[in-house]
C-alpha cells in the first residue's frame, strides 16, 4: 500500500507521546464520496465542514471536511481506505497528528479558510490542497511543486501547524510527505488571524496554481491535444511548456496557452527543428509575435 510503511515508521516515532489522535482533512470537492465511506467504517466519528459558508448540503459537499480517524492500525480498514484514496486522488485526503481535541483542532483550522490580501480584501484559503500546502511551508522533499516556497514566513508557519505533532500529505505523482515544525517561532502568538498575506506572497499563491488553471483550460478548449498523453504526465507536460514560453518572454495569457497548445501537438521538435526554433527565437526578440511565429511553423 502507497505509503504504509513510511507512514507506520513515522507513527511509531510518534507513538510515545500519550493522547495523541489522528484526524483527516477529506476534500470532498475532488471525492465526494470519502467521508460517507470513512464514517460508514467509524460510524459516530466526529466530523464538520471546515467553510462556515458553506450550508447546506450541497454546498458541503464540494467543501473540506475535518474528520476524526480511528487509532493508526495496519488492517484497519479505515486506514486502508486512507491510504487507497491518497494513492488514487492525492489531493482528495490529508492526516494531521495532534494532542487537540477535535474542536480544538477544528477552531483552529477553520481559522485559516480565510486570508486578508494586500489590499484588504478577503478570499478563501485552500491550505488543504497538497500542491498549495507543501509550497506555503516549502516542503523541501516535495520536488513536484512549481512554485518550491516557503509562501509563509517562519512565524506563520509556526502558527498554522501549532498543536500538531505530524501532518501528512501526498504530491501529485502519490509520494507521501510529512511536515513538522520541529523549531516552533516564539513569537507565534502575535500571528493575528486571519492571516495577511503580503504582495509578495499572493504573487507566489497565485503562481503555484498556474501551471493547473492552464491544464484544466486546454482540457476545456483542447482535450484532443491531451489524449494521447498519460493523465499522469500531463501535469508536468504543461508546466514544461509554460516555463519555457516564459523564456520566451511571452506574459499574456492567450499567447502562454498558443504555446503550450503548440508545444503539445510538436514537441521537442520546436526546439530541434531550425525553421521553428528560428521563429521562436525572433519571438523572444521581440521581432514577430507568436501568432506570426506559429502560422510560418512548416
């Protein structure tokens, strides 16, 4: 099973420590079928929306979930769920060891939904999806994250992960990971809530999904570019493109999905083939635009 053992090595070293509980954040906007599915196996286990917004059943469906996980055991078939779901649908789960009691832990993570931007204005905080988690603390043993952070400065971090001992998730291509904030800031408690990002900081939140809003973009208007590539490398295929039309000093939006669509249908070829690397190379000149460049491709 992905990730058993190093997830069984990693609770053993935290096993010691009296009263410690497991809880899941289950996103039910990517499986919308986990919870039911971990509660049929827990029935009574505590669980809330994390979205206070978010009322009503419909709506909680597609919203994150904070549920409580029975004790870590190998045959548990709760665990086996976990386990199968973070294999399947990485973004779908993530586990989070604590002392807390659940609404404790649930206060607090509900506390972070919410960020201030630079200029005042408010947004939703998706913390629980893997790909924004790992950049916000610059996970440094995560190497699928296009944007490496940390978005967070140490004593934001501190404050996000306080009152775990572990939280787990996994990337994109299924590799587990595990954050711990082994050297807690001490000023921690003049973190005031919710949290106010910098400019900085949203340009690097902003930039972490990019190379995602892109994929689901040529999905919508392309698919037929993406059928023959395997779902699990389309990722990276997009993201591949998009760096290199920003080498290509290329920033507007409809010209970055041109490239990456063209980049799709020839491939390394762009960059072998001299007539198309020669107009490619006038478009990061500034000589011709892109439209041109693609219209003279041979």
């Amino acid at each position: 099973m992905t990730g058993m053992k190093d997830f069984l090595e990693q609770w053993q070293a935290l096993s010691p420590q009296p009263g410690l509980s497991f809880y899941a954040i289950v996103d039910s906007a990517q499986d919308a079928r986990l919870l039911a599915t971990l509660y049929a196996m827990t029935p009574g286990m505590p669980s809330q929306c994390l979205l206070a917004d978010a009322n009503g059943p419909e709506l909680s469906k597609a919203a994150p979930h904070l549920a409580t996980l029975p004790p870590f055991a190998e045959d548990s078939e709760a665990w086996l769920i976990v386990f199968r779901s973070a294999a399947s649908n990485p973004a779908s789960i993530t586990i989070i060891a604590s002392h807390w009691e659940f609404t404790a832990l649930f206060a607090h993570l509900a506390s972070f939904t919410e960020i201030v931007l630079a200029d005042g204005d408010e947004m939703i905080f998706a913390f629980w999806d893997p790909a924004i988690l790992g950049t916000l603390v610059g996970q440094k043993d995560d190497s699928t994250l296009h944007v490496p952070g940390p978005v967070l400065s140490a004593r934001q971090r501190s404050k996000l992960l306080a009152g775990m001992s572990a939280w787990w998730y996994w990337d994109r291509n299924g590799q587990q990971h595990q954050m711990r904030d082994d050297t807690p800031h001490a000023d921690v408690d003049q973190v005031v809530l919710p949290l106010k990002l910098t400019s900085i900081q949203v340009d690097m939140l902003v930039e972490a999904s990019v190379p995602d809003h892109l994929l689901g973009h040529i999905k919508d208007i392309q698919p037929q570019l993406l059928f023959d590539l395997p779902e699990a490398e389309q990722y990276a295929r997009v993201e591949q493109h998009l760096l290199e039309a920003r080498k290509l000093n290329l920033r507007g939006m409809q010209d970055i999905i041109n490239y990456i669509c063209a980049g799709l249908i020839y491939g390394s070829k762009m960059q072998h083939d001299s007539v198309m690397a020669g107009l490619l190379s006038n478009v990061k000149t500034g000589n011709i635009s892109l439209s041109e460049a693609l219209e003279q491709f041979p």
